[in-house]
C-alpha cells in the first residue's frame, strides 16, 4: 500500500518546561539511589571484612574492633536511603508515563 505508514515505535510527546523539571528530579533520585547503594557497600565491606582481617592479621590493634559498630551504622543509614531514593524514583516517574503516553509493554 502506497502512503500507509505504520508506527513501529514509541513516539515521545512533546516537553514542556515542568517535564524538563521533574525528570531532573527523577535522575538525580537515581543517582542518589546509586551513591547510597555503594556507600552503604563500602560501609558495609570495611565493617564486616577489613577490619575483622586487619585485627587477625594483627596489622591494627583490637581496640579498632569497637568501630566496626559505626561502620555498620553507616552502612545501614546509607541503605535505608538507597531504599528512600527508590521509593521517591518510582514516585517520580510519572513523568515518563506522560511523555511516552504509548507503550510497548
């Protein structure tokens, strides 16, 4: 058929100034779900594993063993945020839904 076009993909509507907004907002929500996430790794990884093998190894003294408490401290408040960041993405991205108002899926 001659001028028959068929729509294979998804057609992004047009931005206005409040989307640009608010998926600044929704990127920055994923970035600081992926800075918490490895903050609260890294907490974790020296609170569980390096200074436990540092105290055996005998390279710090065992009075570094009462950090650990603070480490894991960090690393639970950074979690928690991670899970605060994800919870305000998926909030967020709304906006996704009004730019691409059609959907593979």
């Amino acid at each position: 058929m001659v001028g028959v076009t068929y729509v294979t993909e998804v057609d992004p509507g047009a931005l206005t100034a409040a989307d640009w907004e608010q998926v600044t907002l929704t990127l920055s929500f994923i970035w600081s779900f992926f800075g918490a996430t490895i903050s609260a790794a890294v907490f974790f990884i020296i609170g569980h594993a390096v200074i436990p093998s540092l105290i055996i190894t005998g390279h710090i003294t065992a009075r570094i063993n009462r950090l650990r408490i603070v480490f894991y401290s960090f690393s639970t408040l950074f979690a928690i945020g991670s899970f605060w960041s994800m919870v305000n993405f998926i909030n967020a991205s709304e906006v996704l839904r009004n730019i691409y108002t059609h959907v593979w899926i």
